[in-house]
C-alpha cells in the first residue's frame, strides 16, 4: 500500500513570495490533516479535513496561509505571502477517520530567504 | 500554554540498556496518548499507543504507562538497539476529535 505523498520534497524562497504544497493520502483515507513542525518543536496541526469539509482551521493563519481539498482525496496549503518564521517542515497525515491511526508523509521542508 | 510537554530535549543510552522517554500533559479532557518515532527526513511514524482506561500497553520492546492522577506517561524501550537512535514524540488527543496535540520530542541515541 502506497503511504502519503508530499511534493515538492524541499522550497527555497524569499519572503512575500508564494508558495504551494502538494499532499495525496493513502487511498481511501477520508481524514487529511496538514501540521507545520518549526526546527527544534513538534508538528502543530494548521487544518484537518473530513472528506472535502473543513473540520478544524482554528490554527491556520488565515490571513496568509489557505488549503483546499476539493475532491476529498488530494489536498493543497498555500502560503501568500511568506514571511521568514514560516520556514519550517509542512507535514500532512491522513487517515481512515479521526479515531484512527495518522500516517505522516516525508514533509516538504520551506526556507524563506 | 504548551499542553504537551517533553522536558528531556535528549537522551543517550548504551546498546542493550533501557530507555525512558517521558511526556506530562495539563489538559484534562485528553484521554488518548501516542507515541510516534520519527528519522531525519522522513515523518514521524506510530509507534504505539494508550487509551485512558488503561495503564500499560505493551507492544514488543516497547511499554508505554499512563500515570493519569499525575497527568504523566513514559515510553520504555528493552533492551534498546542502535536503530531505535530517533525522535520521540509524545501526542495526545481527545477521542475521536483526531486532532493530536504533539510534544517538542526527544532526541534519543543509542550507543553500540
């Protein structure tokens, strides 16, 4: 079974420019959730999806970052515009549902110059 | 207000020892804890788990034990092994909610 799969792997950018990442979750996992894990501290969820419904944003920036999951299979976070503390690792689960076991994918780690 | 503290940023135990990575949580309404391990470049990955009505799971080499009076958990690994040289983090969620409130991990190594 394929796990979850993350694109692009790593970004460098400056800041005020944008940003997007690419999740798709094992197949038939209807829960995807998208953490920010900075250097040196554990992931923080930003948002968690139920099929293609937002089930909890409460730590998402939203006046910068945004994600979408329109189909309830694959799913994408922007950041517009980045700023230096968004350097970090953006991870994204899934899993069958929320009492479920979470599988992370390998992360794409962001550097904002 | 971190809900989910891991105090030992590392720990560094000898091949064949025990290893003990502990975790405190505050909030109450938590009744599900986790550990996850996770190697560089890669995410973290499920290692096992406890639910408030227990005090002990095993699974293997590894134990984790729920002390809730103390709001307290620790995962021991025996007799640890080179391989299991990763971060540890500790998790902990409400039923059913999903949404996992994670520790700063521990930085374990073990030493051939």
């Amino acid at each position: 079974e394929a796990g979850v799969a993350q694109s692009p792997r790593y970004k460098i950018i400056e800041k005020r420019q944008s940003v997007a990442f690419w999740c798709n979750p094992i197949s038939g996992h209807a829960t995807l959730y998208w953490y920010q894990q900075i250097l040196g501290q554990g992931p923080k969820l930003l948002i968690q999806f139920q099929n293609n419904g937002v089930v909890d944003d409460s730590q998402l920036p939203k006046d910068r970052f945004s994600a979408e999951r329109l189909k309830g299979v694959d799913s994408t976070l922007k950041i517009q515009p980045a700023k230096l503390e968004d350097s970090a690792v953006y991870l994204c689960a899934s899993s069958l549902d929320p009492a479920e076991t979470q599988y992370f994918g390998p992360g794409t780690r962001l550097l904002v110059l | 207000d971190q809900q989910v503290k891991q105090n030992s940023p590392s720990l560094s135990v000898q091949e064949g020892r025990i290893s003990i990575l502990n975790c405190d949580y505050t909030n109450s309404m938590f009744d599900y804890f986790l550990w996850y391990k996770k190697y560089p470049a890669e995410g973290p990955t499920f290692l096992i788990s406890i639910s408030s009505i227990k005090d002990k799971n095993e699974d293997g080499r590894f134990t984790v034990f729920l002390n809730k009076s103390a709001k307290h958990l620790s995962l021991h690994i025996v007799p640890s092994q080179p391989g299991d040289s990763a971060v540890y983090f500790c998790a902990a969620s409400a039923t059913n909610a999903g949404k996992s409130t994670f520790g700063d991990g521990t930085t374990l190594t073990v030493k051939p």
